[in-house]
C-alpha cells in the first residue's frame, strides 16, 4: 500500500543519514574544510591518507629547497620517494652514493636528504620506501645522519638503528667547503655542530 511504501522510505532515509559520510555512494567531502595534521593540528581526513608516490631527484630537490629547515638540496641522488596526500606533495626522500669514501663499497646507501611539510609518521614512511627500494636494489647498508638533538623517533621506526656519535668537524677553508658549505653571503649552509650516524644492515 501506499502507506506502507511511505514508511519504508522514512526508514530507509533515516538509515542512510546515520552512516558515516565515507560510506555513502558518491558522498564528497567539503573544498572548505580544514587542512590536515602538519598544518593546522587538524585530524587527517580519510580522504587525504599519504601515499607513497614515485618522484624524480631532479624534482625532489626544489621541494628541498624549499622546505627543508638546515639543508640545501643534495648536489645529486640516485633515486628518490615521495609522500601524496590528495594531490598534494607533503615530503621527498633522496638517496645517494654515500658521502663519506669510507663507506662507498658499491653494494651501501645514504639518505642525504629527507623533508616534510609535518604529517604525521611522514619520515618513517618516507624511511622506510628508501630503505625497501634499497634492499630491492641490491644494497646491504643505508646509512643517514641527524643531529645531536634529534631523536631518531622515525629511523627507529622504520628499522634503522645507531650506529656511532659523529663529533663536530672543523670548518673546511677550502674552495669546495666555501661552495658547498656556504651560501653567496658566506652564510653556513649546513649545521656545524655533532650529528649522530643511523643504518640499517641487510641481515637475510
């Protein structure tokens, strides 16, 4: 009867409101809403969760450079990983032949650079796809470097472990050391102060 078919409706309708927005088919959320954790403290919306997404080095380092808080962006990389969410880039990892010779055996990584724009657990994921590409790759070590005052809260988490107090190192008076340490004002470009060394060792 036309009356039942009424309170079918109303029953269905008052169903459809109690579940939650994500659920409904072709639900979209508001272009005003507030911006997610990082930026504003706000809680990230389902719609935004960070996705690993692939990058080149070459446009990984203007993120770098615009955003890291003590580095310029490497001078080179071999690959590099980035975080999505929508379709907003909110952070770039970069791997490269390690700096230090000592440790350039052929078959070891470092993570020269790795920048955020805040989101939560965004290094260690970051961290992590460098340390997975590695190990894809062939390589046995990834070595990186944070400063003394750093915790190393998000190496840790994606399997890294300390490996050695790097002490602070002389300033360099030679002519890469003005280039690569120094901006065009003579302005140190990079911390000079002790940093501590983190690896993660192939150990299967």
């Amino acid at each position: 009867s036309a009356d039942d078919k009424a309170a079918r409706f109303a029953e269905a309708s008052q169903h459809l409101q109690d579940v939650p927005a994500p659920m409904r088919v072709g639900a979209r959320y508001s272009s005003t809403a507030k911006p997610s954790a990082g930026c504003s403290g706000a809680t990230p919306r389902a719609s935004d969760s960070l996705r690993v997404v692939p990058i080149s080095v070459q446009d990984a380092k203007p993120f770098v450079g615009k955003h890291h808080r003590h580095n310029k962006p490497p001078q080179s990389g071999m690959f590099a990983v980035a975080l999505s969410r929508g379709d907003k880039i909110v952070g770039v990892g970069i791997a490269s032949r390690p700096v230090a010779r000592a440790l350039q055996d052929g078959t070891t990584l470092e993570v020269t650079r790795v920048c955020t724009l805040g989101d939560p657990n965004a290094c260690s994921m970051i961290y992590g796809a460098l340390r997975k590409a590695a190990r894809a790759l062939g390589y046995r070590r990834v070595f990186t470097y944070t400063l003394a005052e750093e915790s190393g809260a998000s190496l840790r988490a994606a399997g890294f472990v300390k490996d050695a107090d790097v002490p602070a190192r002389a300033k360099w008076t030679g002519r890469v050391w003005k280039t690569q340490q120094r901006d065009l004002f003579g302005n140190e470009t990079r911390p000079p102060g002790p940093k501590i060394r983190w690896v993660w060792r192939l150990t299967t």
